[in-house]
C-alpha cells in the first residue's frame, strides 16, 4: 500500500512510541535497584548517635560471625553480597551489606538490625532482632560486618 508523505511520517512516529513504551515496560527494572535508590532515612532518636562498644574485640567479632552465619546469611549471604539462598525469593532483596559498609553508621546497622524491615520504607521480609538477640549480640554482628568487603 502506498501512502501519503503525513500518514507514512505518522505511522513512524506511531511505531516508534509503541517501541519506546514496550521497551520501558520490559527495561529490567528490579527490586534491587528499588533499595539501592532508597534514600536512608536517619535512625530514630532512640538509636541515634550510638557507637559500637565491642567495635575493637576481636571476640565480639567472632561471636558476630557466628551469629551472622546462622541468622543472616540466608539472605544477605555468607559474603554479605545480598545472595543468600533465600534471597531469590525477597522483594525487596537484601541488601548488598558488602558494597555498603562504609557508608553505614554503627548507629543505623544496631537500628535496622533491631528493627527489622517490617516498616515504611523498607518494607522487606527482615525480621526485627531486638527481642531474639541481646544488645551485645547485635553489637556483635555489627562487629563482624565491619569485617566484611575488606
């Protein structure tokens, strides 16, 4: 069929936002970059400011190892890259504990390890800790992942 110069320059245009809307739909978006794109809200004043007390001991280290291995590796992995075996079925995924080390306060890690995700705006299957591990333990923890990525 031969069509005029107007409907071919439409029918391209037309053909071409079809493309871009399917392309956009289908562009591999993740969970993964949900949480890495989320903005860290501050601890709440309950937990803000504290410092680890155990951050030097080399035993805190190794009990938080053992903690971390028998209670967050699942999902966070045993090299804290967020690939445990049950990550694959989190959404949100866990986060990269690795990657992110440096940009996390003692204070924030003892708050979302207390606190769990079961909150705006994480909302992610991590459990709340602060009634299953002493404060020492989750300082501990804290510890070891310290350790993690170097």
């Amino acid at each position: 069929m031969k069509y005029s110069a107007p409907l071919n320059l439409l029918i391209t245009v037309l053909i071409t936002v079809l493309i871009v809307a399917v392309l956009t739909s289908c562009s591999g978006s993740t969970e993964t970059s949900k949480t890495l794109d989320l903005k860290r809200p501050a601890p709440p004043a309950e937990y803000a400011g504290k410092a680890n007390p155990l951050a030097e001991d080399a035993a805190s280290v190794e009990a938080g190892k053992l903690l971390y291995a028998a209670n967050c590796a699942s999902c966070h992995g045993v090299e804290g890259m967020g690939d445990g075996p049950a990550s694959a079925s989190l959404n949100p995924k866990p986060m990269p504990l690795a990657t992110e080390m440096d940009a996390l306060k003692d204070d924030y890690l003892f708050w979302r390890i207390s606190e769990g995700g079961a909150f705006s705006p994480f909302t992610s299957a991590m459990p709340a800790w602060k009634n299953i591990f002493t404060e020492d333990e989750i300082w501990q923890v804290v510890a070891f992942l310290r350790t993690i990525g170097k």
